[in-house]
C-alpha cells in the first residue's frame, strides 16, 4: 500500500526532510538577514535608520521558510545580534539602537508571514504581494513605535517616527516587496518542472 506524501505547504517543507536541513535552514535565514544588513545607506535627511536590504529578506525568508523556522532564524539573527554578532546594519550589535524595534518586528513578521504562506499564499504574484505587505505593516508598527520612544519623538511631523521610520522607506520597500513576491510563484514553477512538487 503506498502512503501519501503531503505537498510542500512552503518552499523549504521540500528540502526540509532531517533535523539537520532544517537547522541550516534556520541558520541559512539568519544569515541572509545578516547580509541582507551589511548593503545600507543613510538618507541625508534622516539620521535616525538607514536603508537596508533587510525587509525583502526578512519576509522573503519567511514566506520560504514557513511560520517556525521563520521565528527562529530571526530569533537567531536578533539573539546572535544582541550577544555581540556584528550582523545588525552598519555591523552593529546591541539594542540600545532606534532601529532595534524593527528588529523585534521582524520576529513578529515571521510568524504571521510565515503562517500565511502555509495555506499555499507564495504560489501567485498577487497572494505574495499581499503577504509581504502584512509582513512590512508589522515590521513598520514595531519598528516605528519603538523609534518614537527612543528618540522621545512624536508620531507625525518633520522630526517624527513617521518621518524617520516609515515615510523615508516607502518606495524601496514597495519594489523589494515585488521583487519578493515575484521570485517566489517563479521558484514553485522551477522546483514543478524539476519534478520536485506536485
């Protein structure tokens, strides 16, 4: 009697057959994150955070890797961050930073991402935008309440969380976001004709 072989929920449920693979997998996600930090800029305008790649790997990551080893390869990366790791933008570590809030959002974003992405979301380029949308509104909420109250800034205004946590991010996270949901149905129909999923 043949017995069925459930179909991969998320992209890495076809590789992640050992404890091992899903260990490098997590760690494999954290990693990324960490590079993904290390290309940044500083608006000249806003001292406060710098542009980085790090939203379009951490909800990319997420949507690959599914709700729990999402969680823990940014627990990792926020972890190994705190304890001294120079992988937070510019080679940081630490939390006294503005910025460390968006980092407690990215574990947040992992877990609701990655959930989405289980009920079969990250097979069409328009269910991927929506999920890496939700994923960056959760980064922005942390992200920028925690700015609010490092700096002692308002909400809105010239000098506010608005303006140095949300407002100066919008268009580059709007093309990572599609450059995101894009690879993801593009990486399903690859692994399809491989013969690797149903």
């Amino acid at each position: 009697m043949a017995i069925a072989v459930p179909q991969p929920r998320v992209l890495a449920d076809v590789f992640a057959q050992t404890w091992v693979r899903n260990l490098v997998l997590v760690v494999g996600g954290a990693a990324f994150v960490g590079l993904s930090a290390q290309i940044y800029f500083y608006l000249p305008w806003n001292p406060a955070v710098p542009l980085t790649l790090q939203t379009f790997a951490v909800v990319l990551s997420a949507a690959a890797l599914g709700s729990i080893r999402g969680v823990l390869a940014m627990l990792l990366y926020a972890v190994a961050g705190v304890v001294g790791v120079p992988w937070f933008a510019q080679g940081s570590s630490g939390y006294a930073a503005p910025s460390f809030g968006y980092i407690i959002g990215f574990i947040v974003a992992a877990f609701v991402v990655g959930r989405i992405a289980e009920s079969g979301a990250t097979r069409t380029f328009w269910r991927s935008m929506g999920l890496m949308i939700v994923g960056n509104v959760i980064i922005y909420a942390i992200g920028a309440t925690w700015l609010k109250y490092n700096l002692g800034v308002p909400w809105f205004g010239a000098e506010s969380a608005w303006a140095y946590g949300v407002r100066d991010f919008l268009v580059g996270d709007v093309i990572k976001i599609a450059a995101a949901a894009g690879l993801l149905p593009l990486t399903w129909r690859g692994l399809r004709k491989a013969g690797l999923t149903g």
